[in-house]
C-alpha cells in the first residue's frame, strides 16, 4: 500500500510517500520524504497562489522521479486540507465543488489551499481521486460554545484540526481506549496555538487560532481587549493591515521581532528581561486557556495532550507543565506530525476502518 502525503506551506513544500500496513500510529513511517524549500526570488514573481500550483507539481514529481516512485504505483493521494467552510472531521474526496471553492480562496487565501490541489491534480494523471483529512475549518463546537458576548459576532472553529485529532487518535491507541469515550484537552503549540477541548471524539470548544483568540502565540496576537483594537482601527490602520497585525506579525513577534523559539532561547541565555517577560506571559496565557477548558469538563478530564513544533523547546514547555501540572495527567506529542496524519487516515480508508465524506 504505498500512499503520497502532500502539505504546501508558504515558503516549502512537505511531501512524503508512506508504504506500509499498519494501523498504528507510530509504526507508519514515510520510506521517501523531502521539504522542498522555495526559492524566495522565484515566489516573488508568482503573485497568486495559483500560478505557485504547477511549479510546487513540478517540484514533487522531480522528487517521485527521483525515489522511483510512479503515479500508478499510488494507491492513495491526499493533501493538506485548506481553508473552505465549517465541515465535519474526517477524510474527504477533493470533488468539483472543493477544487472551485479552493481554486477562488472563497473562504480564505492560504499555502495550505493548494494541498486538496495538487493531489488532485497528480491522481487526475492515473484516473484516481484526491483526498483530504481534518482540515483547519473543521466544526465540531457546542452551540453554548459560538456565542461570543456580542450578537453579530460568532465564535469560529479554526484550528490544527489534523494534528490535534491525529495525537487524540494516538493517545487513545497507546491506553487501548476509544477516542469517542475520552476527555482530552489538546494544547497544539506551533506558530498558531489552538487549545481544544474533545469530548467523546468531537473538539466541542477551541479558540480560533487564526483571527485573534486564545493564547498570543510566536506570531498571533491572540485574544486582544476590544476597545484597543478600535482605537488602532481608528487611528488610520487599514481592514488588511490590522489582518495581517493579527495573523502573522502579532504575539512573541510584535515584542521580540522574531518567530524563531530557538532564537528566543539563545536570548534567555543572554539573560534579556523583555524575552523572559514575553516567554512567562506566553506560558501564563496558555495555561490559562487550558485551565478555562478544564473548568468545563465536570472533573471528567482523561489527559492533557501537548503537541506542536514548539513542544521540542523546554523554555516553553517545562514552566508551562510546571504551571498545569495539577491538573491532571500530561502526554507531550513534540512535532506536527501533518504527513503521517494524513497518511494515517488514508491508510484507514484504504484498509476499509473508514469511509469518506463528500463535501
């Protein structure tokens, strides 16, 4: 059974072919995988995400070609899913309507629209379909969970869905316990954070880790107080530029001027004040968010879960489980695991333990 796994990022592309037959999740292991880094002179003369899609194909047969993998030799293509309107989780067939609504970014423009793309556009060569699994829009919350405080203003569903459902799966794999009967709060610690709560195998709460909630995170501001948003909403920032304050140069960034936890690392070893002070407020606000899903769970809690790429730095991780500690029990899931999530749950469908959804 040989599977390809495809997750475009903004400046790389992850790609890897899975072959194997077991349904655990820490026995799937990829026997060809690459991070194929763009050129940033070349992505500058692409302007949309849709003129990157042929290169990033091009780019990906060069490296089957280069393990001597074929088309025909797949059995199953899936890749990243990107952002499109509030769905159920679970494995989905990149069908006309997604590849329409991933092609306009209707629901968003992100790297991560060209995953459901580019598999499909390889299967298409050998007569196969495309999959996805889990994407970020995944919607699963308690209806007493949307209300924000303002009418007119939902609460959102948008998070690591794939990687939080994966290390949910694979906790529950380790303790021979079913997903659908545990409590689990899952802290996925990465450029974005996204803390959500699972009961029973649905995340019935989790702050939107993409617009402004939750915890700041190395490039997210996080939950903000109102009134100052208006004010600089006012003071002549534009919709966009206060978007992109928000997503992407908002939390550790805005103070330190670095995304890199590494480099904030060395700085704590440097002994500078303003990193130590952003490092205990990024802890303290996490520990927060998972205490306020722990407050919900009516003592019923199973695990916390930690994952994420910045789960491996022990600057982060230890003053945060010496903060939580009291809560209950805690796994640590270092890394986000996207390829062989995805590989994991193609290989479900594979082996027939699934079914997909259409969307």
């Amino acid at each position: 059974m040989r599977i390809l796994t495809i997750n475009p990022g903004s400046t790389s592309t992850k790609v890897a072919v899975f072959d194997g037959q077991s349904p655990f999740f820490d026995e799937i292991r990829p026997f060809a995988k690459t991070t194929i880094r763009h050129n940033g002179s070349e992505m500058l003369q692409l302007e949309t995400l849709a003129e990157q899609l042929p290169m990033r194909q091009r780019l990906i047969e060069e490296f089957l070609e280069e393990y001597e993998v074929s088309l025909e030799s797949i059995d199953g293509f899936i890749g990243r899913g990107g952002l499109l309107r509030p769905i159920e989780s679970g494995l989905y067939r990149v069908n006309d309507r997604m590849k329409e609504e991933l092609e306009n970014h209707e629901h968003g423009e992100h790297a991560s629209n060209l995953g459901g793309l580019i598999a499909r556009a390889l299967a298409e060569q050998v007569g196969k379909p495309a999959y996805i699994a889990d994407p970020v829009f995944v919607d699963e919350l308690d209806d007493v969970a949307r209300l924000s405080g303002l009418n007119g203003v939902e609460r959102r569903s948008i998070f690591h869905a794939l990687n939080q459902k994966a290390v949910a799966r694979k906790y529950s794999d380790e303790k021979k316990l079913d997903y659908e009967e545990l409590t689990l709060i899952v802290a996925h610690l990465g450029g974005g954070i996204s803390v959500g709560l699972h009961r029973q195998g649905r995340v019935v709460d989790v702050n939107n880790a993409l617009d402004g909630d939750g915890p700041m995170s190395p490039e997210r501001a996080g939950s903000l107080p109102v009134a100052g948003v208006i004010d600089m909403a006012f003071a002549g920032h534009t919709k966009k530029e206060l978007k992109k304050l928000v997503r992407s140069y908002g939390g550790m960034f805005s103070y330190l001027n670095t995304k890199d936890a590494e480099e904030v690392s060395d700085m704590l070893n440097e002994n500078r004040v303003e990193a130590d002070r952003v490092v205990r407020a990024m802890v303290y606000q996490i520990a927060k968010e998972i205490g306020a899903l722990h407050a919900v769970t009516a003592g019923s809690l199973d695990a916390i879960i930690i994952t994420g790429g910045l789960a491996y730095n022990q600057d982060f991780v230890q003053p945060l489980i010496e903060t939580i500690d009291h809560l209950g029990d805690i796994t640590i899931y270092p890394g986000e695991n996207e390829l062989k999530s995805m590989a994991f749950n193609m290989q479900a469908y594979l082996e027939g333990r699934i079914e997909p959804k259409e969307y």
